[in-house]
C-alpha cells in the first residue's frame, strides 16, 4: 500500500482573489472547475464549510468590527472613515471581521441601488422556515435515525468517515450519513448527505449548494414540498425517462450551474 | 388516520430512493493488457483487462488522490481535472470516463460514451490535463 501523501496543492487554490479583491466582497467566488472545495478542514472527524450560511440564515447577524455599528449605519460610518470612497463596506473589511452575506448582495456589478430592506429578507426567511418547519422535523428524524445507524456502519467497517452534524447550506447537515444513499436528500432545511457537501454530484456542482436549492423550495412550498418531488420525479420519469429529468421542476433549477431554487 | 400516514412513508420512500443529487462517479476502463487494482476513497476492486469500474469521484477528503496497482507497482494519480466543458449531465450516470493505457497514463473519454470496452485512438478526448500521468510509481 502506498500511504496517501500529502498533495501539492491545496484546498481552495482555484479561488479567485475573492477576499478583498473587491471591496465588499466577502465571500470568494469558485471557480467552476474540480479543485475548487475549500473547506476549513478542522480534522478528518470535524469540519466546518464556509458556505453562504448555516440554518440560522434568517436571524439577524452579529455586529462584528467597532461599536459604533451598533449606533450607526455603515454608510455614516464610511463617511466619517472613508470620506474619499463612502464604501461603507470596506471600512467594515478594514475593521472587522468579514461578516457573511449573500454574493449577491456584496456585488457591486449587481447590487441594487434601491436601498436594502434586510429585515424584511430576514422576516421572509424565518417564516420560510417555520413554514417549512413539518419537512425538517421528517428530515431531523430521518437523518438522525441514520447518525444512529451511521455509527455502527463505521465501527463496522462499512463506512469510512464517522457520521457527523453541522450547519451549513440554509439547513442542518447531516454528513456521511448512510441515509444519504448514493448522494443527499433534504427534507425541510435538513441534507442529510452521504459524504460531505464538499462532493461533487453529477451535475457537476456542489452538493451542498445543490442541495440548498431544494431548502429554499421548501421555504417556498412548505407541506406541499415532498409532493412537488414526488410528482416533479414521476414527470421527469415518464417524460424524459429519468427521475432527474429536466421535467422535474425540482431538480431543473438546483442542475443549473450556478445552482438556483428554480428554472427560468 | 391510517391512511395518510402510509400516503407519507410512500412519498418519503420515494423520494429517498430518488435522492436530490448523486454523487459524481468516474467510470475507468482497463486498457493495460493485465488486470489492475484500483485503490480509491470509496473503492477497493479489480478491474479485469478490458473491463471498467466505477467509483466516486476522489475530490473530497482524498484531494483527488487515488491509486492503481498492477504486477508489483503502485502507480498514485492526482486526479483533479478542470472539466467545465466535459458535459457533464444527469444523463450521463458514468460520470467523468478515463482510461488507463499500458504505460498506465490516463486519458480521458467523451462524457457520452456509452461502450463497455476501451475506446480507441479516435474516442479519446484531446483535453488539458491529459494524459495523466501517475505523480509516483513505487515497484517491488
């Protein structure tokens, strides 16, 4: 047996300059090819992933950086700090730890001039989860039903990574869960994934940005969510002869690249 | 009340059996002459000459690393190919398809190729990153 060395590269060299490369942004864009995961490894037992968030997406974020965010907004303090550029955001980069948010909102090429209404994305979200709130109780009982089961499978032999939780994706992940069977399925803001959300699936994404996808169909669609799978499968059977099919209005826009909740 | 509580587990049931999304598989075809072993995160198996064998793609805890053996010698492979334009779809459920020759370099098959022995000179894909070769060869 050869011993698995240490590989040249390392997680996250296909990253583009990401931090810092433009002020705001926050969060590194991945390239599209196959080095990208770059997980914040912490040991083969735990790991944390950094994604666009975990299953508390939806309340308020922590102030991070100086106290005066407590009292001001960032924009008055970019006046005071930064009068030459009035970016409140990259006094917040200068000055505190970066603070997660959607890419889409830290894209200056993209990001509207209609000012953000972030309590009112905020209250969306945590309805979407309490709506969503009977699929992750099924998706809580069944992954952790398979955490159970997971442990005896490793000490066993049959798997090769101990079963493990985290958060991550919109939901709460259970990886390496036998349960996960030849992949990930989420049920309400729970993926339970048979590996870790780092994979890579056969649509060429990521699973846990996949997967995040059918998180924000269930925030959508709520008790109708696991018919809408149930029937978006059996169209994409009898249509196009697969359950993934580009019929199946659940999988369609989570295929795309980059995933999204639904096709357009 | 019974009745929707087996409406439920067949909707659960089905769904789990379709889960969302497959991990992504690598398909290798044998084109050595002599049977190989392949050693990959998820798999230890045989692969008869002219034979294929499917395991998961080796991008997680691996990084990408996997090995094969063959007559004494080990040969490690850094398998981390940029493969933005190789199609990859549902559709194709043998993910990304390469194939080791007799000098055991790799190359890699058209995502669509649908034969169940190596391909010959004229399938094989001219693509950036192959041939692979293996980084590490211990004998003996």
């Amino acid at each position: 047996m050869v011993s698995m060395p240490k590989t040249p590269f390392d997680w996250g060299d296909d990253l583009d300059p990401g931090f810092n490369a433009d002020p705001g942004e926050d969060t590194a864009s991945i390239d599209r090819g196959f080095l990208v995961p770059a997980p914040y490894w912490v040991g083969d037992e735990g790991f944390s992933v950094r994604t666009s968030g975990g299953i508390l997406d939806g309340l308020p974020e922590p102030h991070g950086g100086s106290g005066l965010q407590l009292l001001m907004s960032p924009q008055d303090i970019a006046s005071i700090d930064s009068p030459g550029t009035g970016n409140a955001d990259e006094h917040m980069i200068q000055d505190s730890a970066p603070i997660p948010q959607k890419a889409e909102d830290n894209n200056p090429r993209t990001r509207s001039l209609v000012p953000y209404d972030k309590t009112s994305e905020d209250r969306r979200s945590v309805a979407g989860k309490i709506w969503n709130l009977p699929n992750s109780a099924i998706g809580m009982a069944y992954g952790g039903l398979g955490y159970l089961t997971g442990w005896p499978s490793k000490w066993l032999g049959l798997q090769e990574n101990a079963p493990g939780i985290t958060t991550g994706n919109n939901a709460v992940q259970f990886t390496d869960n036998p349960f996960g069977g030849v992949g990930a399925i989420t049920l309400g803001n729970v993926q339970v994934i048979n590996g870790k959300p780092t994979g890579i699936g056969d649509d060429g994404n990521f699973v846990g940005p996949h997967e995040e996808q059918h998180t924000y169909q269930g925030e959508q669609l709520g008790p109708l969510y696991l018919p809408s799978n149930i029937f978006g499968g059996l169209a994409g059977v009898l249509i196009d002869g697969n359950w993934h099919g580009s019929h199946n209005w659940n999988e369609a826009g989570p295929q795309q690249q980059p995933p999204v909740p639904w096709s357009k | 009340m019974k009745r929707p509580g087996v409406f439920s587990a067949l909707l659960l049931a089905s769904l789990v059996l379709n889960a969302c999304s497959k991990f992504l598989q690598v398909t290798l075809f044998n084109n050595t002459g002599g049977a190989i072993e392949i050693h990959a995160e998820s798999k230890n198996a045989t692969i008869a000459p002219n034979q294929f064998e499917r395991f998961k793609y080796p991008g997680e805890s691996a990084k990408g690393v996997f090995h094969l053996s063959s007559g004494g010698c080990e040969y490690l492979y850094e398998f981390s190919p940029k493969l933005d334009d190789y199609g990859l779809s549902y559709e194709f459920e043998r993910g990304v398809q390469i194939q080791v020759e007799k000098d055991f370099s790799i190359e890699l098959l058209p995502v669509s190729y649908k034969g169940n022995f190596p391909a010959s000179g004229e399938i094989i894909l001219k693509h950036e990153g192959f041939p692979l070769h293996p980084v590490s060869q211990k004998c003996g």
